[in-house]
C-alpha cells in the first residue's frame, strides 16, 4: 500500500511538473511558470517528498539568480537529510554556547549530528544544500561581497540566513565526525569507532611545533601528539586535503555570514552574538590566506600547495583555530 500511494505522489509530481513546463508554451508567462514550480517543490516539501520537490525544480531548470527557486532548491537537498528549520529552531539553538571554547562543541550536541564519516549521505546533503546557496548567482568563489553583486539587499538576506541555518547544522555533522565528541560536545571523549584526541594527524615542521607549544600550555587538550587525528584526516588518508580544506573553508564561510546576516527575534540572540566570538582567532594566529580562503577548490589546489610542505597552513589553522576551539572542557 505504501509503495502505491509512493508511486501515486510521484506519478502526480510527474503530471503536474510536465503541465508547469507546457504552460509556458500557452498562456502562462515564464515568470509564472517559475512561480508554480516554486509553489509546488515547497508544497511538496512540506509534505517531506524530498525527490518530487527536486524533480519540479530540475525539470524547470536551474534558476541561479533566482533567490527563491534556490532556497526551495537548498531545502530539497536539505531534506533528505532529515533537516528542518522548525528543529532547529525549537531543538537546537538553545544549545549553541557563546564563547570561542564554546561553540563548535556546542553545535557537536545537536540531534542533527551524529554523522558515521564524510561520505555518510546525510553529511553530504548538507553540504550540498550549503554550496547551493554560497554559490548562488553563479559566482566562482563564495563570499558576502560577491553574492551582493547578483542579488538585491532582500533576496541576499533570506539567502545568507538560510545559509547560516544549514551551516551550524553542518558544522556540527563535520566537528562530531574527526573531533570523537561525546553527548557534551568535549573532544576526544566519545571513544567508540575512533579514538583519537586530536582532530588531524600534523605532519609539517610549523603545524608540529604549533601544537607542540600549544599542548604545553594546555589550550587544546586532550590533543597532545602529532599523530592521534581522527583515520580521514591522518597522514595517510588518501582524502585529507579535501576533508581538512572542507573544515576551513566552512568555518570562514560561517564567519563571513555570522558578520554580515541580520537576524531579528529573541531565538537567534545567541547567533546574533557569535561574530565577536570566532571572527577574532585565525588573524590573531597571523595565520593569512588560508584564514580568509572561502573556496574549497581554491584550498585544495591553492593553499594546500602554498609551502614546501603540503598542508603546512592548513594545519596550522586547525591548530590556532580548531584544536584550541574544541576541547575536552
């Protein structure tokens, strides 16, 4: 029974996305015709049918600078991961602390976390639905300044807000896989795939160093080796700069979205508060590019190359800036 009243849904999406597109081939202006389709994915996303609301807005065509098509677009992704801004936003902010030794811990604890690895299905939803929106407009490399080029004031705010919804519940999937979290978002204390109580393997002369004098003085504890980093970010893992580039380059693609999105309401005060908190760190460390890189191609190929040796900066943001963010306290 289920499985017919599945294939009934599917078969009315197929019906009605053919008429949206054969409309405009009437009466129906385009203009309507993208309003339709638009009405019809969230219609359908309320109703939890992730695949017929992307199947409306695929057949219509991708609509890059149209601000609603690409937020209906992000929440079709979004939803097969399960997310919901209603969970969010009734579960889970209250959880978000506000100080540098706070925060990515905090968001670690949501439901929304607990994610196997980096190709869990869930994980990468998400950030599917993140780059939809980081990219929008069709711009190359995602940042406030560029999105505001294509969009109007407006349609930019709702992009960014909702960008920085799915990006807390993003970062908190990627700091529960490589930082071994446990229920209270202390790193290194969860102990049952992994073990490890460092979030990388750090195999460079500066990243060694910086650790080392950071494990002295105590600010990134329980880390306290150069080779007890969760298995996707050790040294031999044949996708570490792809995962360690993923963690920098979300994390300054939330700075640069906690600096500069306006969210009223007495629920988001706590987000409202987080700019001061982490914008701060990674110039304080004198760590340059790579705390500004907003592009995971740009890190990959770029940054990741910048010195002799491979991933030196890198690893010494996640030093400065992670290690020292995520603790076991």
């Amino acid at each position: 029974m289920d499985q017919i009243r599945d294939f009934n849904r599917r078969l009315f999406t197929l019906v009605i996305s053919s008429f949206l597109l054969l409309g405009s081939c009437g009466d129906t202006s385009n203009e309507e015709r993208v309003d339709n389709a638009i009405s019809l994915a969230n219609q359908l996303l309320t109703d939890k049918d992730c695949a017929g609301a992307q199947q409306v807005l695929d057949d219509l065509g991708y609509q890059s600078l149209n601000s609603e098509y690409l937020i209906a677009y992000a929440s079709s992704q979004a939803c097969y991961a399960g997310y919901t801004t209603t969970n969010l936003f009734s579960n889970e902010l209250s959880k978000v602390g506000s100080t540098n030794s706070a925060i990515l811990g905090s968001l670690t604890t949501f439901s929304t976390s607990s994610t196997s690895s980096s190709t869990d299905g869930t994980y990468n939803y998400i950030l599917a639905a993140v780059n939809t929106l980081l990219y929008s407009g069709g711009i190359s490399t995602p940042s406030h300044t560029n999105r505001a080029a294509k969009f109007n004031a407006q349609d930019l705010q709702e992009i960014e807000v909702f960008s920085l919804y799915l990006m807390l519940t993003l970062i908190g999937k990627y700091f529960y896989i490589h930082g071994n979290t446990d229920s209270q978002g202390r790193k290194g204390s969860l102990d049952s795939s992994e073990t490890n109580n460092c979030l990388a393997d750090y195999t460079t002369t500066n990243g060694q160093a910086l650790r080392a004098a950071a494990t002295g003085g105590g600010s990134i504890s329980p880390c306290a080796s150069d080779a007890d980093g969760h298995s996707e970010l050790a040294a031999a893992s044949a996708n570490r700069a792809e995962y360690m580039c993923q963690g920098v380059v979300m994390f300054n693609n939330f700075v640069d979205l906690v600096s500069n999105v306006t969210i009223s309401g007495s629920d988001t005060s706590t987000i409202q508060n987080l700019s001061d908190a982490v914008g701060t760190l990674c110039d304080d460390a004198g760590l340059g590019d790579v705390c500004t890189v907003k592009s995971q191609s740009e890190c990959v190929n770029t940054i990741w190359t910048a010195t002799g040796e491979n991933g030196e900066d890198v690893e010494e943001f996640f030093v400065a800036v992670f290690e020292t963010m995520l603790t076991d306290s």
